[in-house]
C-alpha cells in the first residue's frame, strides 16, 4: 500500500471522527436541555456548520471547500473557548451567589468545579484541532502557482 493510499485513508478518519463529535455534540447538548437562551444555541449552530463543512471537505475535497472547513473550524475553537469562558462565568456567579463574603480567588477555584462543565465546550475545539489535522498539507491545498514554478525550475535544469 502506497504512503499516499495511507495519508488518503488517515485524512478520511479524521475528517469522519470531527464529523462524529459535532454530531455527538448535538445529542449531549439535547440530553442536557441545553437550550434555556440564546447563547445556549451557539454550540448548536457551530457544530451544524462543522458538520455541513466536513460532509463537503469528504465528499468535494476541493481547495474551496478545505479553506471553508479551515474557517468553520476556527470558528468552532473560537466558540469552544467562549463557552468555557461561559461555563465559568455562571459557575462563579453561582458561587458569590451562595457565599457572598468569599473572595474572589476562592469564588473562582469554586467556579472551576462547579454545575457547569468547564471542559464540556472543549469538544468542539477538540472536533476542530481533528478536521485542521486532516487538512495539513492536503493536495488540494497546495498553492497553484507552486507546480508553474517547478515546471520552470525543470525547464532550467535541462538546459
């Protein structure tokens, strides 16, 4: 088998698996009723837009479609790392609730560990640093103008 069958098949498994935690995002997201507000949607259009843009890097692996999932993908990172700041913002609120003469290092060390998950948004990011890895280096992506100069480079050696 071909080292570039095993690149092939590896980029297909990554961009399979991102696919896999958008859609297991959205399941724990409605097992959790994660829709009280607004905000609470974002990890649901985010991980849409993730799955959307990885059914078309898989099925049109094409410089366009790979440069979408790349922004989609950061887009994904940008709203993980919002949600984990929301996730310990209600979590250190919650805890000045309940004890309103604690300090604030100890209401944060208590919003650290509280109702809110504070790892849970990092899954998207974690879909996303996979989708970004099946595009490194990808083929598609190569810059059009790179094969022209080689072909000019080859043209100088021979002569």
């Amino acid at each position: 088998m071909s080292a570039e069958i095993v690149v092939q098949r590896l980029r297909r498994f990554l961009l399979v698996l991102a696919g896999s935690l958008c859609i297991g995002t959205v399941v724990d997201l409605l097992l959790v009723e994660h829709r009280q507000d607004l905000v609470q949607f974002i990890p649901f259009i985010l991980s849409g837009l993730g799955l959307i843009a990885v059914a078309a890097a898989l099925f049109r692996p094409q410089r366009t479609t790979l440069r979408a999932l790349q922004i989609v993908m950061v887009l994904n990172i940008l709203g993980s790392l919002f949600g984990v700041y929301e996730h310990v913002e209600y979590n250190m609120a919650f805890a000045l609730e309940i004890r309103p003469n604690t300090t604030t290092s100890a209401a944060f060390w208590a919003a650290l560990s509280g109702a809110n998950p504070l790892l849970a948004p990092g899954i998207l990011a974690l879909a996303a640093i996979i989708a970004l890895a099946a595009t490194y280096y990808h083929p598609a992506l190569e810059d059009a103008t790179a094969g022209i100069r080689d072909t000019g480079n080859r043209i100088r050696d021979r002569t």
